[in-house]
C-alpha cells in the first residue's frame, strides 16, 4: 500500500494564492472564501510538513522562506499534473488546454511571439499562454520563482544558474548595421576595424551590453559608445539617421526603420561565435502537456527561420 500525504492539494492551492498575492486578505479576496480558512489552510500545511512557509509581519504582508521558494516550484507542477490526471479521468485528456506562462528576452519576442500565438490558436485553441517579457536575469528569477514554465532567451548570463536545464533551438551570429546612404552600405560584409573610427550606438540590456562590447574589443579598439538605448527599434532608427553603426543578432525582415529612415545590413567577417538561442526550464521539473506543445511550436519557428 501507499503511504498517507499528510497534506491536500486544497492546502497548495491556498498556499500558492497567498504567495503570488503575498497577502492573506488579497488571498482570500481571489479565492472568495473567508481569511480564517486561507490561514488555517497555510498554517496546517506548515504543521504537516513541519516548516515555516511564509515570513509574517503586521502591516507587510507575507514574505516567503527559502523552504516556501522551493514549496513553491513544487506545489505549481504537483497541481499542474493533478488537473491532467484529473482530465485524463474524465475522459477528455486528448484536447489539451490550460494556461501557460512563458518568459522570453525582448528582443526575440518581435520574432518568435507573432508567430507562436497563430500556430497555438490554429492547433491548441484552448491553451492560453500569459507572457513575461524580460532579460535574462529578470527570466532567470521568473524561473526560479515559478512564476513562468520555461523561458526564450539567448545563452548570455546562464552559465552561472546550475539549477537551470537548457536546449538551444536557434544559432544568431552578430551582423553589422548601418544607414542606407553609409560608404560602406554596397559592402556584403565588414570587420568591425573598418568601423573603428565610427560612434557605436548600443543596444543598453544587461548581459547583451558585454557580449556588443566584447565584440568590438577583441579587434583591438576601444568602442565609442556615443549613444545607447534598451530598445531595439530604437537602435535602428539611430542608425538610419547616421548617427553610428550597431551589432545585432535577430535580422528583421524589412531594412525600414519606426522612423521612416532604412539601414544596410553588412556580414560581420569577425564577429566570433553566433549567440545561441534556447529554451530554457528549471532542472527537474516536469512540465505540463500543454507547455511541452508550446516548448514544440517553438522549436518547429526556430527550424524554420534557419531554413531547416
């Protein structure tokens, strides 16, 4: 026979509201049940598994301990395969449906979201999939706090996160833009040397500002950053305007800028190493039916715009 749990799928899911609204009162609001029952939920949950789940301080809310970080992961991928049990039960586990968070870097989502929403409303009309945009350390947390299934992200900042599992589906190398009226702009291709002299307008996110950086250092020169943005768009339209060239990874499919202007788009012939794009989950987690089609459209995107 099975050993007894000592704890209720009822009690996860009053623990998992309580700590995503970080309040019993916004809890029980959600849940439409009395605070007493939230509370008495949390506290014989923390007595059958003998640990202290939330911080509790008057007039601040509920704060997690670092064994309700962990509950956390655990409890949202318990009750997740739960409802499968429970629709493989009543017959109807074939059609797969439910929510789906996912996280992805923001400058992929331009490529890979429009794409993904039109393939997952033409095969799984009812998987809803919620989106956190973001770059990778906010991705990273996201993961780590189960506030997302897995994530879209290039490989930059994760070889610290052991805790992490990832799979590349897509290789971006570095390429050079400049204005359309550029010297330079009839040239196939170009190293960065050849720019040496030229302001450098930077694309301003966390890990990416190292990777353009580093490119431009390891030929030696001393990069002129004169102006710098977190917006991709933004990026180009500085370009277009003349007002420096830029690296990037993710080609769009026009040379047309926000602003009206056009950029030339020129091979960069030292550029090392392309990024690589992944998909990326917390180790040991098993996820959903539902995410796993997800994670699959993805790789099918990726496949196709390498031309596979």
């Amino acid at each position: 026979m099975t050993s007894a749990v000592g704890f209720t799928l009822v009690q996860l899911r009053y623990f998992l509201v309580a700590a995503e609204r970080g309040s019993m009162t916004e809890a029980s609001a959600e849940l439409r049940i009395a605070q007493s029952a939230v509370s008495a939920a949390i506290y014989n949950l923390e007595r059958d598994l003998q640990v202290q789940l939330f911080i509790r301080r008057r007039g601040r809310g509920l704060t997690l301990t670092p064994a309700g970080e962990r509950l956390r992961q655990q409890a949202r991928d318990l009750l997740a395969r739960a409802r499968e049990v429970e629709r493989e039960a009543r017959g109807d586990g074939g059609t797969i449906s439910g929510p789906v968070a996912v996280g992805c870097f923001v400058t992929l989502a331009p490529y890979y979201l429009p794409p993904l929403f039109s393939e997952c409303t033409r095969l799984y009309p009812g998987i809803e999939i919620d989106v956190v945009e973001a770059e990778t350390d906010q991705l990273v947390h996201s993961l780590t706090t189960g506030r997302v299934d897995f994530a879209l992200t290039y490989g930059l900042g994760l070889s610290a996160e052991a805790d992490l599992r990832s799979e590349t589906i897509a290789r971006a190398p570095a390429y050079v833009i400049i204005s359309a009226d550029h010297p330079l702009a009839g040239q196939g291709s170009v190293e960065l040397a050849d720019l040496s002299a030229e302001p450098l307008v930077l694309l301003d996110l966390p890990h990416s500002r190292d990777y353009f950086r580093s490119l431009v250092a390891a030929t030696g020169t001393a990069p002129d950053v004169r102006y710098r943005t977190q917006s991709y768009e933004a990026v180009r339209s500085l370009v277009a305007r003349g007002l420096g060239y830029s690296v990037l990874n993710q080609r769009p499919a026009t040379s047309q800028t926000y602003g009206g202007g056009e950029v030339a788009e020129l091979q960069l012939r030292d550029g090392g190493p392309p990024l690589e794009v992944k998909l990326v989950s917390v180790g040991g987690m098993t996820q959903t039916a539902r995410a796993r089609a997800v994670m699959d459209l993805l790789r099918e995107i990726a496949a196709r715009s390498a031309g596979v």
